[in-house]
C-alpha cells in the first residue's frame, strides 16, 4: 500500500533478501491526454497501468503515455533538486528472467550497457557523464533485482540539449547495446570483484534464510548476483540471447521527474524512443512455484562470523495477486497497523530488566506479490536464545489469544497519522529521484500512484475509524496459516553442534506452543514534558542579522548562543543541533566517547525509558540523536515545523533531567559488543577497528577502539565525563529550515532560560604521528576470500578551507584515475574510493586515504600500481580534461547543497561560535571552485602524494594473509 511507503514489504525483500545489485559502484499535457495506442505484444511484466483495473484515481500530477511500439512513459513537473531532472528507465526483467544457463546474465548485462552502446563507444559514457556535471555512481548507476533492471540519470539542468541527450542515453540503454566480446572479457573481473566485495555473512546468512523461507520458489533460486560458473564463461552470445529477449519496449518504462516542459519531454521522448524494436522472439514467462503451506521447519545456521546471534518466527503462504482497489488498500492499512503493534510490543520487551532481544521488529507483506509472509525477528545473547525465543513466540500467542490494548491500537493510530501528514505537508519539496523511484516501484507492484493529499483523504478517515476488533482480526488473518518457520542463525553457544541446536529448537518450539499464555501487562503512557516550563524567558544581549547568507545569530545572557537560518528547501521540515563540551578532544579513556552514545541511544530520561519516552512521542515526526564529534558533544534533531516546541522540550529534557541507567549501559554495553564481534570477524570490521588508527597514531577523530578498552569502562566514568557537560558546558543551538527565526529565538529564550552555562576554554592537543612509508598486514579469521587495502597519504587540516577544497578535488581526480585503472583496466576491483579527510581537531593534520575490496592475492601487487597512480599526479600533473570531469560535477553537486538544510546546519552554522569563518564559506565556494586549475591540483599532489609518504595497510583471510 502507499502510506508514505511503509517499510513493511520493502524491509524484508531488499533488506533481508538482499534482492537488488547496483552497477557501482510542452501548454502543458493532462494525465490522461495521450493518445491510445494499439496494445502491445503481451510480456511477463506488467501492461497498461495500475488504474485500468482499480476505482483508485493516479495523482492527477503525473502524465501517462505511451508509444506506438508499447514503450510506456510516466512524467512529473517537480522543483528539488532545483533545475534537474531525474530520468529512469525501468526494464521489467531480472534475475527471475534467466534460465538455469544464464544466472547472473541480467546483472552482467546491466554492467555491459556502461561499456559500449551505438552512440557511446566503449570507455566515453562515463567521460561524457562527467563532462556535463555528473558524478558516476551518484547521479548515473543502474540496480538490478528479481523482476526489474533499472538505470537512472540525474541530469545537471532541464535544458532541451541535455534532456535530448538523457534519452539517447536511455535509448542506447534499451537497444543499443554494443557487448563487444573484449568487453565482456574486460567487465568480467569486475563482476566478479563486485561478487567478492559483496559477500559477507550477513548476506550468506540472508540468502540462506530466503531459500529456507521461500522453498519451492524461483526467486530462492535466482539470487541477482548469479553462479560463479555462468560469471566465469559468460560470453557476447550469451548476454546477447537474454538482451534480445526481454530488452523489449512493451517490457519498458521511462519514468522523468523534475524540472520539465511535460509536451516537450513528450516530444524528445518520441524522437528518441518510437523506433526502438524488439530484437528477438519473447520467451516464456517465468515459472514462479509456490511456497509449502503447512508444517513445521526451522533453521539452523551456525555462522560465526556473522557475530551476532539472530532469531526469526514466520509464516508464509502463497497469495493470488489482486488488483490494487480501495478494498485493498485499506485491508493492507489494517495490517499494517497490526504489524506496527507487533513491532511496538517486541520493542517493550527488549526494555524489560535483563532482557535479551535487541533489535527487535515484526514484518509483513507480499514478496514479489506471489508470497504472503509474517515474520518476528531480534538479535539475541547468544547463550540467552532459548529466553529469545521463548519470549517472541509467547508475544505472538498472547497477540493471536487475547489481542491489542486500546491503549496500543491509540499509539498505532498517532504514529501512522503522523506519518501522513508529515508526507503532505514535506510534498512541495519531495525529491525527484525518490519519487520516481516510487513511481517505479509501484507500478512494478501493480499499485496506483497516489499523490500525499490523495493517500491522507483515503486512509485518514479509515484510520479515524478502525476499530480495535478490526486490527485483532487482521493480526490472526495474516498469521492463521499452518506454516511456521523458526530460525536460529549466526553465533550459536560454544559446545552445541548444529544438530543438537537443532533439536533444541524444534523442542522448545513445540514445547511452548502447549504452554499457559500469560496474560500481556499493558503499560500505561508516561506524562511529557514533565519538567515545569520556566516563567521569564532569557534575555537577549545580542542579536545580529548576517544578510550574506541570511542568518540570525543570537546571544542568551545565560551561555546559550542561537543561530537560525531560514529556508524553503524542504517544506515544513526543520533541523536542529545543539553542540556543548569538547566530545573526543577531552575523551579521559579511550572507548569512552564510543560507549556514551550507545549508552545514550539506549536510555530515555529522567521520568520516562526509551520505550515510554518513545511511546510519548507517538504522534510527532520527531527524532533527536546523541553524538560524541571531533570537538563537541552534540543533540541532532529534526521534525515538522510545528513541532518545534516539542523538539526544543526533548532537548530541555535530555540536557536537564538525563538518566545514568545500569540496565541501559547493560543493553549498551551488550549491543556493543555483538558490533565488536560483527567488525572483528570481517575484513572491513578490523580495518575499521584497527587499521584506521594505524593511520591516525593517536588521534580519536577516526577509528575505532578496541574491544579491550570499551569493555573497561564503566556507568561512573560516563556519568562523571556527560553529566558536567550537559548541565553547565556553553550551549550553541542552530536551527535551520521552513521556520519563522522571532518565534525560535521566543521559543529557545523561554523553554532554556533556567539554563546557566559558561564557557570553558579548549585544551591543546598534541599532533598525531603518520606513518609515513610503513605498512601493517592484518589477518582475520574469515572464510570470505577478499582483502581490504588501503593505501594514504598525510594531507594537512581543514580550517584553510581554500586549501580543503582544493585537496577535495584531487580527491576525485585520483579517485577517477584509480577507477580507470584498477576497476576498468585491471578489472581488480568493484569500487574504488578515495576521499580527503582533513582534520578540525588536530592543526596541521589530515589524511587523503584509498580503499578498496580486492583478491587477498592481488592485494601488495595493487598497493604498488595505487601508491605509483598517486605520484604520477605530481609527476606528470593532472591533465585539464581531468580537472574539468571532476570540477563539473563537483560545481553540480554545489549548487544542489546550498539548497539543503543539512549542508547549512552541519557545514556552516554548527560550531560556527568557535569557528566563525565558516560563516563566510558559503559566499565563496561556488567561485572558488570554478577558479581552481589543474597545475593547483598538481602542485598538492607534489606536495602529499608521494610513494615515501604513503603509508599502506593490507587486512586478509588468515590463510590468505601476505
């Protein structure tokens, strides 16, 4: 259904099933004034759309269309990001597509279009992206799933020229597809690089859990990645007979959001579009099988290196797919009301005393609208996974027993009534890419596209009226089917061989199906705001309007300091920041910084857990996140404009009134060491755990600690470091979106004027050590045959932000080179990324750091073409085609940024009382990076990236390890 597109059915499929493959890295027309074009040869996708078979109405915004030769078109006029336009072209074919000979065709097909078209010859696509301003891998990428393939283009303007151009792209994509044999040859090593880099125990975990769950199905046989085997002997011929074969038009839409002339866009369309023919006969449309529907199975997984222990409870059942009426709609709201209370309840057990479960959460939908599931999932302590489970299956007996609270179907009901208002309220501002995704995404699912107005007069009214018996009804519908399936997967207890799980499993299961069911305690809502509003709001000493980049800027006489930016970029919306103390710069212990925000996450505040702090906010879109940065402690939030009472009393509270709760550190300090585990198990985790801080020496600004020092500390050194900091560090709060600035400064003097704060001087910190020309091998014990390399280079501090752009640049200009010769030439790699990261905290020091996922084999021999790519920057200079295919998109990317809150709170107004010059940043950097030349970029590489200064760090399987 089309609530602003609840998670449930999209959760589990590309989250758990990891379903979807990315290849990275007019006057104006009414709906329905296209001209009716004979039907298209039938295909396995969809025809027609979505309303030819429902009494549902499509948002009267879109225009739908099609060609002559059955090529549909869904276009949108829409404002963000400012001037651009999103183009997609959705290819209803995937994996589910292939045959048993072509697994991994569709996904190694996608990644040919890149490599050759008939206007695009092998290695211009991505130079021409460029060129005109686009970033590959952000504005020009392509995903593959089951039953679609979809390549998309951000275009830098609406301009005629580039829309034209957009649709050749789209065109080449669709029929113009080259597959030069020495290009398959090429492309192979990066499939196979992207298969390397993407395999994890998490996904092993997930795919295994998708075959057990959907037994029987195509889609437990067609992971989109496809067989080693197929991948190794692919040929022209082969991708050739899959292209031919389902790249037809009537299998196509072209879906253009953003800032278009719609009749214009029609008429590039049809030019670019109308001649496209199929290349061959269609094929048989996929068997899709069916899931077993009765009986008893579970799964035991034993994967350690997964490093956490997870548990799942299902039901499957197979589902005829129906048209998406109003009927329908509102039976999927009232599930998924039903399922939101599930998740609810999962959630106040985790808060219990002692409680095991974590990351708890009920699912439920339709897969590929063939297969209805349910489904409980948490992560558990390994040694408590019989309390785990004993725990979820007795929720959901007491649920399908006795039902919902009205108290619980009330909380249901504010939550997701917030939701729908906060979808119309933020629609003039939706972003172009989100929305055709969503277009896409429906129409793949045969659901009507709705426009927010249309979704809130649809299930407003039903929502305001659901009654508690309806939602308890729809709970045991969604769950009356026979079938169960109990999963034990990940770190299983030392001792116990799979089979003895196993058996455990079963018995338990069968066991406390015969139980008692006790009785389920409603709890009762908690009072917020408790705390008493003070009576005198604070008075203002200064007030100062900087009409360079329209801020206000505010001085409290009790230590708080206020900045306010004003803003039409996203539409009723608003963030905020509030940043005190010193966070990692007057870290006392190392670990300390890490474990106070997991503590924070976990605990709620004085009066109220997390759970009742969370259930009083049910309602409101309100978020608030406790972080420990470089130089500052910091409260991010961000709600509706009219929330912004409420998100100032949540901050008042989790300054005033903080709780030190040893269940909460309990559940911290357990989450975190489930992540240690995780990290400790995989070669990007210990890169992250130890190789970062090989980098960095003693600086915290980056890197993890390790496991050895978060396990020391304890409640009290939290409690003594955060408590000081809370109550009395100078406060600089910084709001910034759609709000009026007099009624914030009102607000913040009024609801923090009991406040008394003082500033505190900062303390020196000594620079850390580079290693300069060293290298550390690491080893990890993992059965994944892949290496993390990193290879970096000293750079030197933020705050000469000329400078910082400027190394940002040759960032990219090595990141496009490494790409060119490690992805596309040596075929070693999927995606390579190098990024500057100078430092606020530390004068004089930063790091310009590579990475990448390669064959551990392959691993000393690439360092060495990296390091030598690096230096050839200085010693042979950065050409200015160079400079310009990363300056173009980078100016791109500027101009959308400065119409983002999140670019003027973080970059600019955060921190700005002690960095006053980044007040001044954003007058200049749009001319300042169009002013920077490449003998500027050369001259920085000569200066840091050189071999002897590069310091490199290798982390393998231990059977592999250098």
């Amino acid at each position: 259904m089309k609530l602003p597109r609840f998670l449930t059915v999209l959760a589990l499929v590309s989250v758990i099933f990891w379903g979807v493959l990315a290849v990275h890295a007019p006057g104006p027309l009414q709906a329905g004034d296209a001209a009716v074009t004979p039907p298209a040869p039938r295909s396995c996708g969809s025809s027609g759309w979505p309303q030819d078979n429902s009494d549902l109405q499509p948002d009267p915004a879109l225009l739908f269309g099609q060609l002559p030769n059955g090529l549909r078109y869904v276009l949108m006029a829409n404002r963000e990001p400012r001037d651009r336009v999103a183009l997609y072209l959705n290819v209803q074919a995937g994996s589910l597509h292939e045959t048993e000979q072509q697994r991994g065709v569709a996904h190694f097909l996608e990644h040919m279009l890149f490599n050759g078209t008939t206007h695009y010859p092998p290695g211009t696509l991505v130079k021409y992206f460029q060129s005109q301003g686009m970033g590959f891998g952000g504005d020009t990428n392509a995903r593959t799933g089951f039953g679609e393939t979809v390549y998309n283009l951000l275009l830098p303007t609406g301009d005629t020229k580039v829309l034209a151009e957009g649709f050749k792209v789209l065109a080449d994509y669709a029929r113009g597809a080259l597959l030069l044999e020495q290009e398959v040859e090429r492309e192979r090593g990066v499939i196979l690089a992207e298969k390397r880099t993407r395999d994890s125990a998490a996904s092993r975990v997930s795919k295994e859990q998708l075959r057990f769950d959907f037994a029987g199905t195509l889609a437990a046989q067609r992971d989109p990645i496809g067989t080693e085997e197929v991948l190794q002997s692919a040929d022209s011929h082969l991708l050739r007979a899959f292209y031919d074969r389902w790249y037809r038009p009537e299998n196509m839409i072209v879906v253009v959001v953003g800032a278009i002339d719609p009749q214009q866009t029609v008429h590039l369309l049809t030019q670019a579009m109308a001649g496209l023919r199929a290349g061959g006969e269609t094929g048989p449309c996929p068997e899709m099988g069916t899931v077993k529907e009765e009986g008893t199975d579970t799964l035991v997984l034993m994967e350690p290196e997964l490093g956490y222990t997870a548990l799942a409870l299902t039901t499957v059942f197979n589902h005829s797919p129906r048209p998406d009426t109003l009927a329908w709609e509102l039976e999927q709201l009232r599930q998924y009301v039903a399922v939101s209370l599930l998740t609810n309840r999962l959630q106040q057990l985790e808060q219990q005393l002692g409680s095991p479960l974590a990351q708890s959460r009920a699912y439920g939908g339709f897969f590929l609208r063939r297969y209805g599931y349910a489904t409980l999932t948490a992560r558990v302590e390994q040694n408590k996974w019989r309390e785990g489970v004993t725990m979820v299956q007795t929720a959901l007996r007491q649920v399908l027993k006795e039902g919902f609270s009205e108290t619980e179907l009330v909380r249901g009901k504010k939550e997701v009534a917030a939701l729908l208002d906060k979808a119309v309220q933020t629609a003039p501002s939706r972003d172009s890419r989100q929305l055709a995704e969503d277009i896409i995404r429906k129409i793949n699912n045969d659901e009507v596209v709705l426009s927010p107005a249309q979704e809130l007069a649809l299930y407003g009214p039903a929502l305001q009226k659901m009654t508690l018996s309806e939602v308890n009804e729809t709970v045991r519908q969604l769950w009356k089917h026979p079938r169960r399936l109990v999963e034990l997967v990940g770190v299983v207890e030392p001792g116990l061989s799979s089979a003895q799980a196993k058996q455990q499993l079963e018995e338990l299961y069968q066991a406390n199906e015969v139980k008692p069911v006790p009785a389920w305690v409603v709890s009762q809502p908690a009072p917020f705001p408790y705390l008493k509003m003070p009576g005198t709001p604070a008075k203002i000493i200064s007030h100062h309007h900087n009409t360079a980049i329209g801020v206000e800027q505010v001085t409290l006489n009790n230590g708080i300091s206020l900045n306010i930016k004003s803003t039409n970029f996203q539409a009723k919306q608003l963030l905020l920041s509030a940043q005190f103390g010193k966070g990692k710069l007057a870290e006392p212990v190392d670990g300390l910084a890490l474990v106070t925000e997991s503590f924070m996450r976990e605990s709620g505040v004085g009066k109220l857990t997390r759970e009742q702090l969370t259930e009083a906010l049910a309602g409101t879109n309100i978020a608030l996140e406790f972080k420990v940065g470089p130089e500052s402690f910091s409260f991010n939030g961000s709600g509706l404009r009219d929330e912004l009472t409420t998100v100032l009393q949540l901050l008042r509270h989790r300054l005033q009134d903080p709780v030190f709760s040893p269940e909460s550190f309990r559940r911290s300090h357990e989450s975190l060491r489930r992540m240690y585990d995780q990290l400790n198990s995989s070669v990007e985790g210990v890169f992250q755990v130890q190789a970062e801080r090989f980098f960095y020496g003693t600086g915290k600004e980056y890197g993890l600690p390790t496991w050895e020092q978060v396990e020391k500390i304890r409640l009290a050194q939290i409690r003594q470091w955060l408590e000081p900091a809370l109550s009395r560090e100078a406060l600089e709060i910084n709001v910034v979106g759609d709000v009026d600035p007099q009624e914030v400064i009102r607000q913040v003097a009024l609801i923090f004027s009991d406040d008394q704060r003082t500033v505190n001087k900062m303390a020196s910190v000594p620079e850390p050590v580079f290693p300069a020309g060293k290298q550390q091998i690491l080893s990890v014990a993992s059965s994944t045959d892949k290496a993390m390399l990193s290879v970096a280079w000293r750079s030197t501090d933020f705050w000469d932000i000329g400078r910082t752009r400027r190394l940002n640049l040759l960032a990219a200009v090595l990141d496009d080179r490494l790409r060119e010769q490690i992805r596309e030439n040596l075929g070693a790699t999927y995606a390579p990324q190098v990024v500057s990261l100078p430092s606020r905290a530390y004068m004089g020091f930063g790091v310009m750091k590579s990475s990448m996922i390669v064959a551990p084999q392959q691993a000393s021999a690439l360092a060495k073409v990296i390091q030598d790519t690096a230096a050839s920057l200085g010693d042979k200079g950065v050409s200015s085609d160079e400079l310009h295919r990363a300056l173009e998109p980078a100016l791109t990317s500027i101009k959308d940024i400065k119409r983002n809150n999140r670019y003027w709170l973080e970059s600019v107004l955060n921190l700005s009382g002690r960095h006053p010059q980044q007040l001044q940043w954003p007058l200049t950097i749009s001319e300042d990076f169009a002013a920077i030349q490449a003998d500027e970029l050369t001259a920085l590489a000569r200066e840091y990236l050189t071999a002897e200064q590069a310091a490199t760090v290798i982390v393998s399987p231990k059977s592999s390890a250098q």
